[in-house]
C-alpha cells in the first residue's frame, strides 16, 4: 500500500509539473502520504507499545558459563550458549540471533563501555558472529 501511494504521488507530481493535470491529485496524493506516514510512524507504535505489557516491564539479564538467563518479576528463561547462531551489533542494540528470522535485543543504552567490551568478548567466543 505505501507503495502505491508512493507511486501516485511521485505520478500526480510529474503530471501536475507538466500541466497535464489539475493540482487536486496531487494534493489528494500528498495528504494521503502525510496520513499514512503518522499512522505508521507515530499512532501504530503508540497503541502497540501502550497495550503491550511486554513494553511496560521491566528485565535483568544474567550472563553466564552455561549461557543467558532473561528474567523480570514475572518469571525467566535460560538460552543455553548453543541456541544462539550469531550475534550482531548495532549502534543500539546488540542482536542475538537463534536463527536468521529470529532475535533478542539487548540495549546498550545502560551498558557501561567496560561492559560492552566484556559483553563483545564474551559474545564472540561463544556465539562467533
């Protein structure tokens, strides 16, 4: 669908540039685009985010010998080092991948840089990237 509203627009404003058309498709194309790109970019997230409680909670993450252990005040879970395939860093994020569709995040927003070094040497010799 953004694709089609894409092309539209970029259509109703070749036309309208060469006066083949009046400036109404292009404006309706222009209007549609804004209202997709809020919706997608700023209402969808909001109502995902706010009804989730998986958002809300908070989570402390253990790294150990046997492996990474998730846990909040609900309850955990353990990934033995064998589970994951690779491991990818991001400029936020450190991507922990168990196969090529599936990944856990880990934000590096309250990782000190002494911990993140430890946390890539860890990675590395037990996942491999």
């Amino acid at each position: 669908m953004l694709i089609v509203v894409n092309v539209f627009a970029i259509i109703a404003a070749i036309l309208y540039y060469n006066q083949k058309i009046r400036p109404e498709p292009l404006m309706l194309g222009s209007c549609i685009w804004v209202c997709m790109m809020i919706s997608i970019w700023f209402i969808l997230p909001y109502t995902i985010y706010r009804k989730s409680a998986t958002f809300k909670d908070s989570y402390n993450i253990f790294i150990t010998d046997a492996g990474i252990r998730l846990e909040n005040e609900h309850g955990h879970v353990m990934w033995p080092w064998d589970t994951f395939s690779k491991f990818y860093e991001s400029p936020h994020f450190i991507h922990l991948y168990f196969d090529e569709k599936s990944f856990f995040l880990v934000p590096k927003e309250t990782l000190t840089d002494d911990i993140k070094h430890e946390l890539r040497g860890i990675l590395k010799e037990r996942i491999g990237s």
